[in-house]
C-alpha cells in the first residue's frame, strides 16, 4: 500500500482548492489514513498480499479486529488515492468518448450530472464522499458514502470521488460546501475519470 504521488504542487489547484487545505490534506490527512491502514496489517501477511480493492469490497468477512481500522482508514487511503488523482491543474472539462455516451444514456446531459452530484454532495449529512460508479455492465449511478465507507462493499466500482468532509474544503469555503462542490468541476480532469471508466 503506498500513498499516490501527486502529479501536481500544492498550489497548482488555487484559485479552487487552495495550497494550505491541498498540503494538509495530503500530508497530514491522507498520510494518517495510510499509516494506520499499513499499521493494522503489517503483522498479518496474508491480509498484506491482498489488494486495497478486495479487502474493501470483503470487509465484513475479514478478521473482526482489523474490520473496522480497514473500513475507516483503508477506506480513506483507497478514497483519497481516487480524489487526488483525477484533480489536475490542467484538466480536461468535459467526458468524451464512451464515457460520455454512457452519460448521456444515463443522466441525459453532462449538465445533468454534475447537477447530480452537487446534490449528492450537498445532501451528504456530517461527513463523506459523494461518487460517480459503475456497475458490472459499465452504467452509472450518482451515490453518496458517510465517513470513509467506499461504493466496492456496494458492489459498485468509483471511477470519480468527490470529498465532502470539511478537512477538504473549510479553511477557504467554510460553511459554503455549495461553492466548494461548483468549483471543483473546474479541477476534475475528465480524462483521468474516463481511465478509471474504461478500466
Ligand atoms: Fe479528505
């Protein structure tokens, strides 16, 4: 388990995320999810040969004593890993391709999407993470997770994750998550949302 590289500064993603919220994030949030997640299985080889993906889509049958550090903090790795890696300073706005013809069977219109998950976001109670999935069959469904919980235990694949806990957006947007979730479309590199679809 290794923590994603960023491809990108601190600042890079100002005026929308600013530097201080992206470095504490990174550095202190995701980083503490990752230690405890490598802390919790270091001892237990078997658990250590397993992917991110398969404990998180297993978690109720893995030992009772680590289920619910992999559930929170394994949780958080897999999700931020996600999140920090479709954010670009140089993003492609708009899906194309298959991925945007699956948009526009299931949502209608992009518009209607990204309507879909500001809505998903904003309507999260306390904190989680509002998603773009797929199912087995390569559809997609708007859906929000409380906590660190993933849409894999869901059966359900992220191939876009939008972080709604107040450690991600409050230094600069406050009580204001509405603005947060509108301005970070101008982040989202739709190329990188399309790889994770296509995988
Ligand atoms: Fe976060």
């Amino acid at each position: 388990m290794k923590q994603l590289e960023l491809k990108y500064s601190f600042d890079a993603l100002e005026p929308y995320i600013d530097a201080l919220t992206m470095e504490t994030h990174y550095s202190k949030h995701h980083k503490t999810y990752t230690d405890n997640l490598i802390n919790a299985i270091v001892n237990n080889n078997q658990l250590q040969n397993r992917s991110i993906e398969d404990l998180l889509t297993n978690l109720d049958k893995l030992p009772k004593e680590v289920q619910a550090t992999i559930r929170n903090n394994g949780g958080g790795y897999y999700n931020h890993n996600l999140f920090f890696d479709i954010l670009s300073p140089n993003p492609s706005k708009n899906p194309s391709n298959d991925l945007l013809n699956q948009i526009n069977k299931d949502f209608g219109s992009f518009e209607n999407l990204k309507n879909e998950l500001i809505n998903a976001g904003l309507s999260q109670f306390g904190s989680g993470w509002a998603w773009l999935v797929k199912d087995e069959n390569k559809n997609l469904k708007v859906i929000k997770t409380a906590n660190q919980d993933t849409p894999l235990e869901l059966g359900l694949s992220p191939i876009l994750g939008i972080d709604v806990w107040e450690h991600g957006y409050y230094l600069k947007y406050k009580n204001l998550r509405k603005d947060y979730l509108v301005n970070i479309f101008e982040v989202i590199d739709w190329n990188k949302v399309e790889e994770y679809y296509n995988k």
